[in-house]
C-alpha cells in the first residue's frame, strides 16, 4: 500500500485530499490528512464579523463535514518533518510514513513579531480581523465606539488574502455612515506598499476609491513597534502615526514546524517551485496554498486554481512522467466596497489586475476593476460556492490558468 499525507486541512489541504480520493484506487492508494484543529473556518467571511453581516456562526462548520470517506484524519499537531526519512513526526509521538506529502499548513498571523504589539491594548483598543477571536472583539468594540481616528495597517509583507485591509476600510467607511457617526471618525490606511495596491492599473482605480470616501493613505509605511502609552505607530524611519482605534494584520508567517524541518526560506514559508508546485528540496514534496512562498497573492482562489496544477503534477510524479502542468500565479479576488457595491481583479504571475469583464468576454457578469452591484452580489455568492464545491474539490467554470479573454490593456 503506498501513502500520501496531506498537512493541513484548510483549504487547500481539504481540496486536495477530496480531489485525490477519487482519483486513486483505495486498494493501492492510503491518503491521510493531518491537522490539530476540528473546526473550519471561512476565512474570507471574518471581514464582516466586526460590521454586523456575518455572525460566528456563519463562518464555521466542523472540518470532518468535508473530508472524503476513505481518507484516513488523524487531530494532532505535527511536531517536524524528516524528509530524508519520508516521515512525518506527530505531538503525540506517532509516525507517519509517506511515498508523496503535500504540505498545505497554511499561514499564522503572529502579532508577537511586532515590539509594542501584543500589550495592554491588544483587544482594547488594538484588534485583528484575521482570526475568530479578533473578529468577535472587534465586533463588540464597534458597537460602543463613539469615534475618534481609525488607523487599518498592513505590519509586515506577504500576508493572507491582499484586498482585506481595503475592504475593511471601505466597509468601515459604509458602517460609520449608516450608523450617522462618519463625521466623528477619520479613516487612515497605513500601508508598506507604494500605493493602495502592488500595480498601478489597481493602485489607481482604487486611490481613487479611497479618494472619494474621504479615506486617507498613508503610503511606504515599514511598521517597527507600537507605542501603547502614546497610541502611535512608528515605523522604522522614525515616522508616526496616532491612533484612537488601531485594526492591524499581523505579520503572517509559516508553521514553526516546516523551519525545525529545514523545508523553509523567509518567514517560514516552504521553498517552492512556482511553476510546478514541487518543492525545490523533496522530489516527492508538493506545496498548496499560503504555506508556499510563491511570488503571488496568500488566497483562496490561487489554493483553488493551483490545486488543478498540483494535481496534475503528482498524478505525473506517480507515473513516473515529467511535470509538465505549470501554474501561472493565477488569482483572483472580489473586493468589497461598501454599501451593497464591490470590484473584481484577475491576474498572474505576468500580468497585472486589468479593466475589462469576467468571466465572458463583453458579457461579464462581473466587471474587473469597476465598482458595481453584480461584484458585490458575486463576493457574497462565494461563500456558498465555498462549502458546497469548492472545498469538496468539485470543478468551477473558471480555468485554473488566466485568461486574457475581457480584458482590455490599459493606457495611463
């Protein structure tokens, strides 16, 4: 009997194990996943906990909900992996032997980085909205702030889902106003990059978004530490930034366990091939998901669309065949913008976020780079999508390479 073991049953972990079960014959073929957590979090639906959309319970089911009959699921926390060994060394003691391991452990916020961080105002007047616990405190924070400057920072690159921080203070933006209170409240968003996105046709569809909500941008902001007693950001050039209401992400980093294991570069994200998904030290290593350190955005929909491509690659590695399918960095994401309204970007590696219509050329429904209904109807559309064929690893009529088709090159 040959063994696959999957680390990590998130997203990508839970896709791959769905997709891989009904591929391989269960007489010759053990497939086991791995993870130390019971529930499944929606992670994208975390976003609207602190304004009131969602509630707890609309972002969580139990993983086991979505795991294949056939596949083996073992509720432990990996200690290390001995690649040399094809092993994988478990809290509990046991051992796991494995003839292909896909390593889908995802990516932590880890606020402790950050000097200042996590002190006397961590969920006081400091909050996260990347985990459950900060959602649901920042929620309840919310709903008695009578206003003051409301700060949204982006501590550290790369880090999960790269529109959240601008959602977040466009629907912050939707909430105060329907609340009668946007006058009482300045909104900064304080950001290591150059301009609101990391490519100028994107940047500059939403500056001007920002722009128009009165929302101030605070550009090329390295955060250093937190001054809890003077409520100011500093950053490592000595700049400062006041706030009365700081919402933060964290500086996101890999499991501790894949540095231990020798499979990790910077911040413990596991050296990775960003065509074939294979691990540039294992041969029978593959990597899905945030846990790479591929040069594209920590999504959702780029775990999706790299799953065809990983999949294709370890039926090859199982034949004994080249790796010939190859991912292009694919990803795309809706972003929220407030009051019933939301935009679209689609790109890769190569080709930056571009105006245009998806999925059909000239007929959409959605507009890529536009501020319209139909986005924002397509972003709460995707959490159904999410449970019912996404995670079971079901095809979406969407390609898992990007497609020019709608798109229009753009001339500044």
């Amino acid at each position: 009997m040959k063994k696959i073991v999957i680390l990590g049953g998130g997203t990508a972990g839970t896709i791959m194990v769905n997709k891989l079960r009904k591929a391989l014959d269960r007489d010759e073929w053990d497939i086991t996943i791995v993870d130390k957590h019971r529930t499944h979090y929606y992670q994208p639906g975390f976003l609207f906990i602190p304004f009131d959309i969602y509630s707890r319970q609309d972002v969580i089911k139990p993983k086991g909900d979505f795991f294949p009959a056939g596949a083996k699921v073992i509720y432990d926390e990996i200690d290390s992996i001995d690649a040399d060994k094809n092993k994988v060394l478990l809290n509990s003691g046991k051992v796991l032997n494995y003839d292909f391991l896909i390593i889908a452990t995802g990516t932590q916020t880890s606020p402790e980085e950050t000097p200042g961080l996590k002190e006397e105002l961590w969920y006081n007047k400091i909050f996260d909205f990347y985990t459950i616990e900060g959602a649901v405190a920042l929620q309840r924070f919310l709903k008695k702030w009578e206003g003051g400057r409301l700060v949204m920072n982006i501590a550290e690159l790369p880090y999960k889902c790269p529109v959240a921080p601008l959602e977040f203070i466009f629907l912050a933006d939707a909430y105060f106003t329907k609340k009668g209170m946007r006058d009482k409240v300045e909104l900064i968003y304080v950001t290591p990059l150059s301009g609101a996105f990391t490519k100028p046709v994107a940047t500059k569809m939403l500056s001007e978004l920002l722009e128009e909500k009165n929302i101030k941008i605070v550009p090329d902001f390295y955060l250093e530490r937190i001054d809890n007693e003077n409520k100011k950001l500093i950053s490592y050039d000595e700049q400062e930034v006041p706030f009365d209401l700081l919402t933060i992400v964290p500086v996101n980093k890999g499991a501790d366990m894949l540095e231990k294991s020798g499979l990790a570069g910077d911040l413990n994200f596991v050296l990775t091939d960003k065509h074939t998904l294979r691990s540039v030290k294992y041969e029978n290593i593959f990597v899905l998901g945030d846990a790479a350190n591929l040069p594209t955005s920590k999504a959702g929909s780029v775990a999706h669309f790299a799953s065809e491509i990983l999949f294709e690659n370890l039926m090859s590695a199982i034949d004994g065949r080249p790796l010939l399918a190859s991912f292009d960095g694919h990803a795309n994401c809706y972003i929220e913008t407030g009051n019933g309204m939301g935009s679209l970007i689609d790109f890769n590696y190569d080709t930056e976020p571009l105006p245009g219509t998806f999925p059909l050329p000239g007929i959409g429904p959605f507009g890529l780079l536009k501020n319209t209904k139909m986005n924002h109807y397509g972003k709460i559309l995707f959490r159904w999508i999410y449970w019912h064929i996404l995670l079971k690893g079901k095809e979406l009529p969407v390609e898992a390479q990007m497609s020019m088709a709608g798109k229009k090159m753009w001339k500044f």
